[in-house]
C-alpha cells in the first residue's frame, strides 16, 4: 500500500483514520496553492480523494490540476458532496460524468445507502461502498450498563440546530429517569442563555475523551439534518450497544425520516430498548468485521487493480 496517497479537500477527520492504514500525504487547498508539494513525483501513483467540496466548483478546484498526474483515482463522495450534487441540473450532472470517466475515476462513498443515491444522481455509474474506521482506540470501552439507560449524544456547540439540540433536550425532559449524555470534540460548552439545566442531561464541557464516554453510555442518539456515513453510530454499534438513528442503517433503530414523528417515535424506541436492555450482538459482529482494517485494505487492494 506504500504507493496510495491520500487527497483531502475537506473532511479532514476521514484522514486521521485511514493515515493509519495505509500511508498519505495531506494536501490541502493551502498545500497546493504554496506548491509544497510536486506532484510529478508521485506520477503513476495511486491516490484517492477524500470529500470532493465544494462539487458546485469542481471544474475550477485543484482536482483538474493534479487528477491527469495518477494511475489509478478513487474519489470518495461524503457528507455534503451528495447533497450538493442533488441540487445539480441534468446538465451540471452530465458534465460531471464526463470529467470523471475521462479519467477513468472510481467513486465511491462510505456504505450501501449512498452508494445507491449517487448510481441514481450519476446515470447508473457502479458507485461502490468503501466503509472507513479504525476501531482499535475503542477496545477497553465495551462494558454494557444494564441499569439504566445511559444515552451518548454527539452535539457541536456551533451546530445546535443541525444537531435538533431541541428535540433532543424536549425528549431529555419527558424521560428524566434516563441519563443523557452530551459530548463533542473541544467539549459541549453550551451558552448559558440556551442550556437545558435538566438534571438527567450531562454535559462535557472539557475536551471530550472518547473512551470516556463509550465506556458510560449503552445507546447512542442520533438526529441530524443530513448524514453520510455516521461514525458516531459505527463506533457504538462495534461496542455492541444500541444506537437510534433518524438514517436507515443496518442494525441501528430507525425512526423514519419525518421530522413530525421523530419525537413520538424516539420515545417509543427509547421505552422499548430499556424493556428489554441487551447487548447489540448482531451489529457489534457485523461492524467490527464490515470496518476493519483487513476489510478496508481488501477493498483498496481490489480497486486499485
């Protein structure tokens, strides 16, 4: 794998996983417009681009400045791109097609369901999933709690809304026998004027220690706007515990994609799971197997051949 690099224009978080796979270069806007990098180096190479942002400005970002330079190109599809890429005309797809078969690009996205959205957006073109994770920083946190109802909440201090920190906080309140965990990166230090003091939620404001926080909780809450490929609901669920999701994914509890119900159906789910508290056995199998390293670099090796 010494020959695969890694291309990041956002979605920077996707690097820290896989740099620890296989080796990459990171090559960001700044990078490349200070031309710290020579590309011509690494000519025949294989590379692969993680998030392709802004999509609405492809043809004039650094992809068709080194993309002609590389044997092999993956270009991995996540989070906002598709979302983007739905807001595209025919014409703006179809001159995204060509680009991209031109040179002969491989996409592909984090899993099954958006593998399928882009095949429709991008004439039937094979869009092949490629889930990412490195778990390993997660072994010592697979204790399950059957007491209770111990839920982690991943909610970004500066994206309340994107997050429904509402909703959430709404629900907190109706369940107060349950204990509600709100955590992100850089730690969840809500302002004073708009934090729900409910005495079951618990708030992290300190940078977030991850083992921390896997290792208190059994479920994992999760409702967004928009979603790729949640890591937040794959490292649950490798730990065998629970996660309810507002995004269909295999072995978490769906709660359907109607922002009307999801407080109804949050609750419901929520009751249930606590009736019958158990370790997610069946997903902590398949995730642990489906985002492995043997898995991921099985997949690269079958791409790039």
């Amino acid at each position: 794998m010494n020959n695969n690099y890694i291309y990041s224009l956002s979605a920077k978080h996707f690097s820290t996983y896989i740099g620890k796979i296989i080796n990459y270069i990171n090559c960001d806007d700044n990078i490349l417009y200070n031309k710290q990098i020579n590309f011509n180096l690494h000519k025949d190479k294989n590379i692969i681009f993680i998030g392709m942002y802004d999509c609405t400005n492809w043809k004039n970002n650094n992809y068709n400045i080194i993309i002609e330079k590389f044997n092999n190109i993956l270009i991995m599809f996540v989070g906002n791109d598709i979302i983007e890429i739905e807001k595209f005309n025919t014409t703006q797809r179809i001159e995204l097609v060509i680009f991209l078969n031109k040179y002969n690009v491989k996409i592909i996205t984090e899993n099954e369901i958006n593998s399928q959205r882009l095949t429709n957006l991008l004439f039937n073109n094979i869009i092949l999933p490629l889930p990412i994770k490195d778990e390993s920083i997660l072994t010592d946190c697979i204790s399950f709690n059957k007491d209770n109802l111990h839920i982690g909440v991943y909610m970004p201090v500066h994206r309340l809304e994107f997050y429904n920190y509402d909703l959430i906080t709404d629900i907190a309140k109706e369940r107060p026998n349950y204990k509600f965990y709100m955590y992100c990166l850089g730690g969840c230090n809500i302002t004073t004027s708009i934090k729900k003091n409910y005495s079951n939620i618990c708030y992290f404001i300190e940078d977030t220690d991850v083992k921390k926080i896997y290792s208190l909780i059994n479920c994992s809450l999760r409702v967004v706007n928009n979603d790729g490929e949640s890591m937040t609901c794959v490292e649950t669920m490798i730990l065998g515990k629970h996660c309810i999701y507002n995004f269909p994914m295999k072995h978490a509890i769906y709660i359907g994609n109607n922002y009307m119900n999801y407080k109804k159906n949050i609750l419901i789910e929520l009751d249930n799971l606590f009736l019958n508290l158990k370790e997610n056995y069946l997903a902590k199998e398949y995730y642990i197997n489906r985002n492995s390293h043997k898995t991921f670099i099985k997949s690269i090796n079958e791409l790039i051949k």
